[in-house]
C-alpha cells in the first residue's frame, strides 16, 4: 500500500465498531476572533422606513436644540450626541412599537437600523430617557411646523378635521392611592428619608460611590416631590367631587399624582390619562393633540378648536365629534360668529327614529337649532360617518404601535410622549402622501 497524505478509511472496516464510533461534527467556538467588515450605509436597502425617518428629520428645524449645546468649537467640552440622531431614533421607536429607553439603547448594539441611524455614535438608555421627555414645546413646535408644510403643499387641508380621545394606562397602580391622613404620613417619611441620606453621605463619602449616591438621593427626592405633589393637589379634586356631589373622600396617587381613575374602553376602572387627537379627513394626519386628567371628553372640543387656530391661524370648517363631546356650552363656541365651525356630533336621539321625529326641545337659541336641524338630515349623517374612517383609525394605529399604557409619570411627560406619537404618524402620512402624487404625475 502507498503512503498518501489524507490516509482513507479501510474498506474492510467492521461496521459495527464504526456504529460505536463517536460521531464527527461541528462544534461551535465561540472564543475564535473575527473580523467582519462593516458598512453601515448597505445595511439597509434604499427604501427602508429608518432612512424615511431620517430623511423627515433632515428636514425638521432642529436649531432650538442645538442652540441649548454648550460644546462649540474651538473650546474645551465633550461634544454630545447630535440631536437629530436621538429624534430619529424616538421618531423610529414609536413606529415600531418601542416604548423603553432600555429597549432602544439594547436595539442600538443589535438591530442593523438603529444601528444605521446611530452611525457610529453610542448612545446610553438615560440620555434617550431624558431627551424624550426634555423638550415639549420643541415637539409642539415640530408638529405645527410639519403640518404646515403638509398645508402649503396642499396635501392636507384643514377643511374638515375629525376628533376623539383615548383613555391610556398610566404609570400607577390602583394600590397607589391614599387618603389625606396617608399622603402626610407618607410625606412626613419620605422627607426622614431624604434626611437620612444626606446625613449618611456626610458622615462618610466613602460609604457609597459617588454615582450609587446620586442616584439614591435622586429617587428619594423624587418620591418626597410626588407626594407632596399628590397632597398639593388633593383640596382641588375634593372642591371638584363636592361640586359634582360625589361622596367620600378623596385619594391621590402617590405614584403619578396627576393620574385620574377612569373607566376603560373594556369596562374597567384604572389610573389612566385621557389623550385627545385631532386628524383631518383627507390624508388622516393628525393635527392637535391635548392630554386631560377628566374621565369625561365633554367640555374637550373648544379648547382644540381653539388649538388649532392657534398653530395654524384659521379655524377648520368641519368638526367631526362623537356624542360624548356633545356640550351646548362648545357648540355655541365653535359654531359662533368667531369661528364658524360647522359642528358635525350627534344629539341625544340621534340613532333613535322614533326620538328623532319630535320636536326640537330646548331649543336655547339659533346655533343650537340649526345644529340639531342640520344632524337630521342625510347628508350631515354621510359626514358624520367619515369620523370613524378617520380618527378612531388613528387611534387604533397609535395602540399597535404601543399607546396602552404610559411609561413616564405627570402630565407633561405623558403630553411629551404623546406629541411623539403625533410626529411619528405623520412622517409616514407625509411619505405616502407625496409618494401617491408622484406616481400620480
């Protein structure tokens, strides 16, 4: 037999001793290095929704952001991360559902879009925690900005807006709620807390690092601040249930005293805050957004009408309303001289034939009446009917892309994270919109 280099198995091999043989594979090893060349740009293909969101924050005036940058150039300072990068990584969260900083800044190492807008650049769960909440008038700006230009390129028209409100879960627990005699107990302790841990961190620095004492004493201040919030506030919500004559006493949240228990859309009671959205029928780009503690949506519809004349100076023509916004009090307002809003929200009686060929009944004066009269008639019930096509359908895309329960606490937060939403769902309204008249022209 010759010698070869890769010597072959004996033909005459017995096959039971080959059976028995331990079997030859692959195992993995996970200590080898690698090097793996990496371009970012060809991750992602030329029509992915992260380059849209990137190409909407291109064009967004950012400069109240920047001008807050104290690094500049030429001095001493380390340069944060650009602010476009965290607005497109938000803008990109909400659209794919992510809600968590956490999860953000761990999709950031992984995922290859969050990771394409990042470029390079690292970025940490508590800058992103703290951007999303930090600038809400920034975003307001943004929204009313961004409309317009939807407005003066005539892809939307105010014309005719369609409004309703959500009730989303906040960021407290049923459990959370005390009395007064409770809160001052609370109070009264978490301020010993405080104290005590001042008194610990002077008594000796080098109990604790520097950065595990920060963060004690910034949680400790935090809960003695939302339970004195909640004991603030607690003479307002009793004056407001004597005055609907509600018996019993109050009770606040000691987790979010902002928080309202309201009932649900399945039946239940839960903290939660009222959310209010504005979208027009033509291109369903939302167009105001307010946030209430009040379980109930009456009294809700003049404070957006009026909204909306502040952002975009002019009143809609339409309002599309259900029956729980139905008050006379906001028909007068925004049907009146001033405005001239035509009010499209069905009266009592309105699904009810037999109810519906009576007699009109206080009939206080002429904006009432000719908003029952105009209700009656068929074409008011076809305009109507462009309400559910619309804002419910934005309401409904909001919850699959997260909108059930609030992560951050107060109300300015929760409007901050809701004018996130807003954003989100009109950067890709605005992408389809100008895509169907380009395949229109």
């Amino acid at each position: 037999m010759t010698d070869t280099r890769f010597p072959l198995a004996d033909a005459n091999e017995d096959p039971v001793a080959a059976v028995n043989a331990e079997p030859r594979v692959q195992r993995a090893n996970r200590t080898q290095l690698e090097l793996r060349p990496v371009d970012l740009e060809a991750l992602l293909p030329a029509d992915h929704r992260a380059r849209v969101v990137w190409e909407f924050v291109e064009g967004l005036d950012l400069g109240p952001l920047y001008h807050t940058i104290k690094a500049i150039e030429g001095h001493a300072g380390r340069a944060p991360i650009d602010p476009a990068i965290l607005m497109a990584l938000w803008l990109y969260g909400t659209l794919e559902g992510v809600g968590s900083a956490r999860a953000l800044a761990r999709l950031c190492e992984e995922h290859d879009a969050y990771r394409w807008i990042c470029g390079g650049v690292s970025v940490n769960y508590h800058t992103l925690a703290d951007f999303r909440v930090a600038h809400p008038e920034v975003l307001d700006g943004l929204l009313t900005s961004s409309v317009a230009a939807l407005l003066a390129e005539g892809l939307v028209e105010l014309t005719r807006v369609a409004h309703d409100g959500v009730r989303v879960r906040a960021s407290a627990g049923g459990g959370s709620f005390r009395r007064g005699d409770r809160l001052r107990q609370c109070l009264a302790a978490a301020e010993a807390q405080v104290a005590a841990l001042r008194e610990q961190v002077a008594a000796d620095p080098g109990v604790m690092s520097r950065r595990q004492a920060a963060a004690r004493q910034r949680a400790a201040e935090e809960r003695r601040r939302r339970v004195a919030g909640a004991l603030a506030a607690l003479p307002g919500l009793e004056a407001r249930r004597r005055k609907a004559g509600v018996k019993g006493p109050a009770r606040m949240s000691m987790t979010d005293p902002e928080a309202r228990v309201m009932k649900m859309a399945d039946g239940g009671f839960r903290p939660a805050f009222n959310a209010q959205l504005t979208a027009t029928t033509r291109g369903q780009v939302i167009v105001g957004v307010a946030v209430t503690t009040t379980g109930t949506d009456q009294g809700q519809l003049w404070p957006m009408v009026e909204q909306l004349q502040r952002r975009y100076g002019r009143a809609p023509g339409d309002v599309l309303a259900d029956g729980g916004y139905v008050d006379l009090d906001d028909i007068r307002a925004v049907a009146g001289p001033d405005v001239g809003c035509k009010v499209y929200a069905p009266p009592p009686g309105f699904n009810d034939p037999g109810r519906a060929q009576r007699p009109l009944w206080r009939v206080d004066d002429a904006i009432v009446a000719e908003w029952r009269q105009r209700m009656g008639t068929a074409e008011a019930k076809v305009v109507y009917g462009e309400r559910a096509a619309t804002v419910e359908c934005v309401n409904a895309l909001a919850r699959n892309r997260g909108l059930r329960q609030f992560v951050v606490r107060g109300l300015g937060k929760v409007r901050a994270v809701l004018l996130w939403f807003a954003l989100a769902h009109n950067l890709m309204r605005a992408a389809g919109l100008r895509r169907a008249v380009a395949m229109a022209t």
